[in-house]
C-alpha cells in the first residue's frame, strides 16, 4: 500500500506525513524508485565517463534540474494541463514547421531549432508529451471506446506530429511519438479488431515504408540482420555492443573495469549504449537489477493510472508510462541487437539533460494527476 | 470540465481501461521476457565467444624484430653487428597536412626526394592504424636534436630507436661477406610471414644470404592492450625475441686489408684459401662500395653513381668476373697430358714460338713470338714449358688430347661448376665441351678449340674463386676441398648440410704432383740463369722469397689479335687491354695458403699480379715482418 492509500483512508487533516506530502503532490513510491535508477545510472555513467569528475559533476546538476521540473510539474493542478493539452500542442506543430523552415542542419537532418531568446532545442522534444496529452484531450469527453470517427481524429492528431518529424528526418523519434499517442488509443479502449485491421495494414505498408527509407536507414535495418556485412562501418556499433555485453557474462568485469567501454570500442557508450556498460561491468545481474527498477516505475505508474478519476488523467498517466517503458525496450533491444539503431537514450540513465528533464516533466505531471484528487 | 451526457458510462470505461492497462502490462512483462532471453543469450549462453572477441579486441601481439646474428672473422674481429639509429617516422593518423608537415620536416632534416618518394609507397601500403611508417632512416645528432626542440608543433612525428646492421670495416669487406637490404615487396611474398613480421633486413648477398635463416633469429612478441584506435595503452606479457646465430669466418680481416692493399687502386679481385680447409681468408673485389649505405639509405645521385660506374663497383669480380685464365690453366693441363697418357715429363718438343695444326695454315703464337721468327723457347719439356710458360708445348699437347677425355679431367678442379658451399651466388664460369659448342653455338668442335683451350684461353671462363681452388688442389697435391666461408657458429646451424667433398683428381701419381710443383716453384724461384732460363715470375718476386713459393702467371686476351699483328697495349682502350694473373701457394711444400690475384686489363700476369700475391703471401707468412716494414 502507498502513502497515499493510507492517507485516502483517513480524514482529511489526519497522518501529518501522509498529509505533508499530499500537500506538495508528489508519489513517495514513484519518485524513491526514480532516485534508485537514477542513482544507479550514475554510478554507471561515472564510469563510462572514465571518472571524469566536471562532466559527472555537470551531468548530477542536470538530474538535479530534471528533479526540479518533476517537482513543479506536480504542483501544478492537472485541470491546467487538460486546459493548455491543445494549445501546446498546436504551438509544438509550428515550431516543428518552422524547425523544418530555418532549422539547424546537423548530420544531415533539421531538428534543432535557435529561437532568440531560447537556449537551442528540439520541439520533438516537446511533442512527446503534448501528442499523448492532446489525444488524451481530444478523447476526454467522448464516448468510450472512441467511435471510428473519433479514432481517425485521435489519429490525425498523432500523424501531423509524426510526419513532421519523420522528414526532418528523424524517424526514431518520430515512431516513438506516434507510439506515445498510440499508446492513448490503445488505453480508450478501442476495438482489438480495429487494433488488428491497423496492424496488419502496418505490416501491408512496411515496403512502402522501406522505399522511402533514406540509405542510412536501410543500412541500419540491414545491419540488424548481418552486423558483420559491414563490420568497421554500420555494423560496428552493434558488434562492439553486443561484445561488450556478452563478455560481461553473469556478473560483469566489475565496475570501471569494462575494456569494451575503456579502451573506446563501444561507442557512444555514455549515451545511448550506456546498457551496454551496465551489462559488460555489471553482468547479467546488474542488468536484471535495472530492468526490475523500470518494471516497478511501470507497474506503480500504471496503477496510478487506474486510480485516476477522469478519462483524461486515466489516458494521460497510462500513455507516459507506457511510453516510458516503450524508451527503455526500444533501448535495449537496439543496443542488444533486437531491433535497428535508432536514437533513443536508456531513460534516467544516459547521460543528458534534454531527455531526464521531458521524462521528469512527464513523471511530474502523473504525479500532479494522481495526488490532485479534488478534481 | 463537464462530462459530455450522451453515452458516456464512467464506471464501464474505467473498468475498460483496467482492463487494457493489465494487458499492455502484460505486453510490457513480455517485453521484458524478451529483453531477458536476450541478455541470456550473450551473456550466458554465448559468454565464451563473446568474451573471446573482446579480448582480441583489446590485446594486439605486436612482433618483435630479433637481433641479427653477429659475424666474426678467424681472429674474432666483428665484421658485422648490430647498432642503434634513429628513425624518424610518421603516424598518419596523427600528422594532419601531410604535405604541410613533410615541408615542415624538410626544414629540419634532410630528406631526398628518394625517401620521400620511398615513404609515399609505404604510406599507401595496408597497415595496422596508427602505425608508424618510416620517413628517413639514421637521423644525426643534430637532425634528432632539432626535431625535439620542434616535437610540440609536430604531431604524429615519431623518432624511434632501432638496432640495424652495421659492417664495421665498410667497403672493405663488403664483397666477402655481403650484407643486407631493405625487406622489398618481393621477399615479403617468399618469406615466411610471421617470422618475418617485424624484420627490416634482409641477406641479400654472400654470407648474410647463405645464412640468412640462422642469421635472422626467432621473431618475438610484445603483447599489448590496445585501445579502438590502436593506441597501447599497456603491455601485458612479453615473450623476447631469440636473437641469430653468431657465426665465425675463415676469413681473416687483416689479410683482406693486405689484399686490398696491395691490388690498390686497380680493378682486380684476389681470392685467398687455406688449402686443408677450403676456408676462405680473404676475398677482395676491387673497387668496392661501403654496404653500410644500403642499410642507412643514401641519395640517389650516389645510388645512380654506383649502378652505372663504368667500373662496375657493386659487381663481384671475385665470385662473378668471368675471365678466360689464359696460362693459369697450363698446370691443369699438363697433369691433364700426363693422366691421359699425352705426354711424359721426359718429352721433349722444338718451341719456334709458334704452332701449325698439321695440314692447317692458321698460325698459333707463343707470346714470345716475334715477326722474324726469333720467339720461342727453344727445347722445352714439360717443366720448362710450365716455368717458361711455353704456349707451343701446350698447343701441341692439347692438340693430341681427345676433347671429352680432357674436359673430363679438366672439370674435376671444378671448372665449369660452383663448387663453393656456402656462396651460392658464385658463378659456374664457363667450361666449353663439344657438346656446348653445338647447343650455344650451333657449330662442331673444332681442332683449333683443343689449341686455344690449351693456353687457357677461347671460350674457357673462370672466375678467381674457380682459380683459387684449383690453386688450393694443387697445393693439396689431388684432394679437391669446395671453398667454404664458414668456419664456425655458436649454435647448430639451420642451413642445410654442406655437399660432401668431392673425389680427389684422378689419374695423377704423387710424383706427378710434386714435380708439376716443382715446376711452378721454378716459375718464382729459378733465376740468374740467363736468357729465357729464369721462370717467368722470378725477376719480379722470386729474388727475396724467404719462403718456397708455387705459383703459375697468366695474361689472358680480352680481345682477338688478327693473324700476323703485335699485341700492341697503347693502341687499345684501356678496358681492352689483357687482364694479369697470378695463382700461387706458400710453403711449397706444407701450404698454408692458396691464392690467386687478378688484374683487370692489367698487363702481364708475372710483371702485375704476381707482386700482388707475395705481398698478400707476406702478410699471411710473415706477420711480423710485415707488421714491422
């Protein structure tokens, strides 16, 4: 039972500490299991850092930040998120038009965007919570399931985002953006034929999908297949990862003593493939110890979703957490080799602030839906 | 916000959605499922191949060059070690502006254009990153001393320390003992990849090629961790390389400078033999060139310089010069005359300086011939026409000699054949047969060719290594020994087993031998005797002799005079003048020394190269009288 149940139980202005912290709108559960993998993760990146004491240190700063929003996010009455759901949302569209008019180029792809007056970001960035927020909106008040009107509509909402963001093109993000609001519908309750029909529409479209795939994303589905067709080139990267965390074996190298990672084979090994750290020190064991951290963040998130009063923080809450979860699969299974590489960083873990502070975000405003309960 | 009225059940939808939170749950622990095989499977299932990969990831074996073996003469002088010099050389990776950086460098060290063109070639090779590659090889003091004050603007410039052969005595033995050569593209497909994996040098010529696998050593190795991008990080075990054998020559390095001494500044070889052992003590090809340039580079005027002298320095005159022996060859044919029954050393013939094939005008001179028929030696038998070195007596002689028995007897000293163990870039030289002359040819053997073959001369070829043995034969009175450079080595050796010594002459009594030596005795030690009495060396070398010498002179004609015409040495060019022979042993009777000496276009072999071969037999006879001239 959380503190909050225990609170719900009695009257109001009885249990000090349940009410204290009712009072300032946060899930002791929820956020004691977001410190552990937060923690977790930087011990693992102080070593994927090769102890480099002022990038670490920027990195806890960037946490703190995070921890921050997470905090402010939830004090925030959750009727102001269903409020701005669209206003946001449509604001995120024309900054994602205006990305692809006088955005930054960099490697090839226009995500950044150089506001005067703003630090540099990326309005996808923004999108990964708005698009499950406005579906969650759109749906708020309509029969449940969603008619097939409905749905369409929902749809239309997830497609703009995502084709922008596709012809940037950055087509991870953009299918986990989809898969954020698709993770709304799913949760209204739509009909599993419908569910069906679109998946085996999916699959009807996939060589479609193929033929409009640029050649380094082909490359990198063909990798996925064969790493070694291309072993210095596109199949590095997934050689030396699933080296790194095949070697690790049971019970890793021990900590800071992962070569793969010190001697610089394993790229990217702070950011995206920090997994892969985790399995080459660290070993299985500490692979499954993480992977149960993320699990408790899904189970606890998901039943706070179940609590929640209104359709909108029911679909809100569910979505983010399903799409959190949907972060951290994506993440091991392209590092592990399961799935291609697509830029998506190990949630919590990775170093990186743009990525904690949007997941913070999203975790505060759960946090605001579940504990504003006079709504 | 107020709920919309129509159709909207709360408590159904909320209970939906449980229910759709609970599978997607699901889904989720299926995911995890997933993830979980995964990481079973390359972490417990696949953990060795895995595990195997980021080892050979990390640890590099990096080869070890071993130490060249070391070479001794007899007296245990080095004639070829090993010494350190400095590399400079280039990490591509590292550099930058290639162009820029080689300009840069061209400010502070001296760099051919041969190098750099050389360093172009490399560069392009495949080659483990970051990889030095060599730019310029022997940096100098000052070159090393700038290129430290200049490091900190010169990334990727590497000065490495490495052991590289060094021959002491320079030119002066470059011949006899040969020397190595930069590893070229084409040895890297003969060799054997892994021992020669780290090694420079090569053998390329004499000894250092014969023995180059006991020479070369076992390649060792240095394992290293590295890093993605080559770089080592540490060494984790090193397994040393063994270095070559030690070998030791028969070679004598003082008597090689006395050799070389007394040839000067003529082109010429002496070849000098220790008749029991075959050893080679001293082989001088003259002019030479100082092998140590090929080891540390040098530029390409210099390099142009050698290949094309009209001198021909790189050329081994001693185990590759191919010269007609011209009257060298009378004592071989004389025991020739008497194995085969031809002659006896009680016959007698009348030397009117010339000879006439019966039934044939073509005129055969001696070379004491003259226009109005006043040449010739007189009665000559056949000690007289050794000392006197009678053109006539041999003509006649080879004339009565079945051609095949007498190359027969002939090839036993090993003409036409290299007979030498351990130098086998020696040339076979040239023993011409009937058989020869109608493949090379295309034409019969004449009567004619018995007669000039008698004088040593027509299409007969020896080199003076060839000579020297024959020399060494005698002095041995029969027992034929191959020449040989090796004496000893401090381990077993890998070569394999010399070639077992041939049979000893056949067909020659004893007394036969010691009075075919006594004979050539004459040719050094008999004088004051008057007119066409003394032997033809005497009045140049035999006056002081403290010591009993053999020996037999030679002049051998480059080009054919014509019929009726004086051999005239002003009217030719200098390269067609004769070449000057002289072979010899020392004591007479107990020889310690073999030797023969040869002067390019020198002249006449008693006048020219006889005084060669006593000084070179003085300073191995007598060292300290020598020592204290």
């Amino acid at each position: 039972m959380t503190n909050y149940d225990f609170v719900r139980s009695l009257p109001t202005g009885q249990g000090l500490r349940g009410r204290r912290l009712t009072r300032i709108h946060l899930d002791p559960l929820l956020l004691a299991v977001l410190l552990a993998i937060m923690g977790f993760g930087l011990v693992v990146l102080y070593s994927a850092l090769d102890r480099n004491v002022s990038v670490f240190t920027g990195q806890v700063l960037r946490l703190l930040a995070a921890l921050t929003v997470l905090v402010v996010a939830a004090q925030l009455d959750p009727r102001i998120y269903l409020r701005w759901s669209p206003f946001v949302y449509v604001a995120g569209i024309v900054l994602l038009v205006l990305v692809l008019v006088m955005g930054d180029t960099a490697k090839g792809a226009k995500r950044w965007l150089d506001l005067p007056g703003l630090p540099r970001f990326q309005p996808s960035e923004i999108m990964k919570i708005s698009v499950p927020l406005a579906v969650a909106w759109y749906l708020n008040d309509r029969a449940l399931p969603p008619s097939l009107k409905d749905l369409m509509v929902s749809l239309a909402i997830i497609g703009v985002p995502t084709g922008l963001i596709a012809i940037q093109p950055d087509l991870g993000t953009s299918i986990l953006i989809a898969g954020a609001g698709l993770a709304v519908v799913a949760l209204s309750g739509v009909y599993w034929r419908w569910i069906a029909v679109a998946v085996v529409a999916a699959m009807a479209a996939a060589p479609l999908l193929w033929m409009n795939m640029r050649d380094y994303q082909k490359e990198r589905v063909l990798t996925l297949f064969d790493a070694e067709r291309d072993p210095l080139g596109s199949g590095w990267n997934i050689i030396q990862s699933t080296t790194a965390i095949g070697s690790g074996g049971v019970f890793g190298k021990g900590l800071f003593q992962g070569t793969q990672s010190h001697l610089d084979f394993l790229p990217e090994s702070q950011t995206d493939f920090i997994i892969a750290v985790v399995a080459e020190e660290l070993g299985l064991v500490g692979v499954v110890f993480l992977l149960l951290l993320y699990l408790v963040v899904l189970a606890r998130a998901l039943y706070m979703a179940t609590e929640a009063r209104h359709t909108f923080g029911r679909l809100v809450v569910g979505a983010l957490a399903l799409t959190f979860f949907v972060y951290v699969f994506v993440n091991i299974a392209m590092v592990s080799g399961l799935l291609p590489v697509v830029g998506v960083p190990l949630p919590l873990v990775s170093y990186g602030g743009t990525a904690a502070i949007t997941l913070m975000a999203s975790f505060g405003i759960m946090m605001s839906i579940h504990t504003h309960r006079g709504w | 916000m107020a709920e919309s009225a129509h159709l909207k059940d709360s408590e159904a939808e909320r209970r939906r959605f449980t229910t759709r939170s609970i599978a997607l749950f699901m889904a989720a622990l299926v995911g995890i499922f997933v993830l979980l095989a995964r990481m079973i499977q390359l972490q417990v299932v696949d953990y060795q191949k895995y595990s195997t990969r980021s080892d050979e990831n990390r640890i590099q074996m990096q080869p070890l060059a071993p130490p060249r073996g070391l070479i001794f003469d007899r007296n245990g002088e080095l004639v070829a070690d090993n010494r350190p010099v400095f590399i400079l050389e280039l990490v591509a990776e590292q550099v930058g502006d290639l162009d820029r950086v080689l300009a840069d460098l061209k400010v502070l060290v001296e760099i051919s254009d041969r190098d750099t063109d050389a360093f172009r070639k490399r560069i392009a090779r495949p080659r483990r990153p970051f990889e030095p590659v060599p730019l310029k090889y022997v940096l100098t003091d000052a070159e090393i001393a700038r290129l430290a004050i200049n490091r900190f603007r010169l990334p990727g410039v590497v000065v490495e320390a490495q052991l590289v052969r060094h021959y002491p005595y320079g030119e002066l033995l470059a011949h006899a003992v040969g020397s190595v050569r930069r590893v070229s593209e084409e040895d890297l497909q003969r060799l054997d990849p892994v021992q020669y994996s780290a090694t420079q040098f090569i053998g390329k010529l004499g000894v250092e090629r014969f023995y180059e696998r006991s020479l070369h050593g076992e390649v060792g190795y240095r394992h290293v961790e590295i890093d993605a991008r080559g770089r080592v990080r540490s060494v984790l075990a090193v397994q040393p390389a063994i270095a070559g054998h030690n070998i030791t020559l028969h070679l004598d390095a003082n008597l090689q400078r006395a050799a070389d001494h007394a040839l000067g500044e003529r082109r010429g070889a002496v070849v000098a033999i220790e008749p029991q052992t075959g050893g080679i003590l001293a082989m001088v090809s003259r002019p030479g060139y100082d092998p140590n340039q090929f080891v540390t580079g040098m530029s390409a005027d210099d390099y142009r310089q050698l290949t094309t002298a009209r001198e021909k320095p790189l050329f081994n005159r001693a185990l590759n010069g191919r010269y007609a022996p011209g009257s060298t060859f009378k004592p071989v044919v004389a025991l020739a005359g008497l194995a085969l029954g031809a002659t006896t050393w009680e016959r007698t013939i009348v030397d009117n300086g010339s000879f006439r094939l019966p039934g044939q005008g073509r005129l055969y001179r001696d070379w004491s011939w003259t226009r109005g028929g006043g040449g010739g030696q007189g009665i000559v038998d056949l000690r007289r026409a050794i000392y006197r070195s009678s053109n006539t007596y041999f003509y006649e002689l080879a004339s009565r000699m079945p051609i095949d028995d007498f190359t027969t007897f002939v090839a036993q000293f090993g003409y036409g054949q290299n007979l030498a163990i351990d130098l086998i870039d020696a040339s076979p030289g040239l023993l011409p047969t009937p058989v020869w002359k109608r493949g090379a040819r295309g034409e019969p053997w004449y009567p004619g060719d018995n007669v000039n073959l008698g004088i040593g001369q027509g299409d007969l070829l020896a080199t003076p290594l060839q000579l020297a043995t024959v020399a060494s034969i005698i002095a041995n009175r029969g027992k034929v020994v191959r020449p040989r450079m090796l004496k000893s080595s401090d381990r077993e050796l890998l070569e394999t087993d010399p070639p077992p010594a041939p049979a000893a002459i056949q067909g020659v009594t004893p007394d036969d031998w010691e009075r075919l030596v006594d004979a050539m005795e004459d040719v050094v030690h008999r004088g004051n005797l008057g007119y066409r009495q003394s032997g033809t060396a005497w009045a140049y070398i035999g006056q002081n002799a403290p010591y009993r010498i053999a020996g037999k002179s030679g002049t051998a004609q480059v080009v054919g005079i014509a019929q009726g015409e004086l051999y005239d040495e002003k009217l030719l060019d200098e390269y067609q003048r004769k070449h000057a022979w002289f072979m010899a042993f020392a004591p007479a009777d107990a020889p310690r020394i073999a030797l023969v000496v040869l002067v390019e276009n020198g002249g006449g072999g008693s006048a020219v190269a006889a005084p060669v071969a006593r000084e070179v037999l003085d300073a191995y006879l007598l060292p300290q009288a020598v020592a204290s001239r």
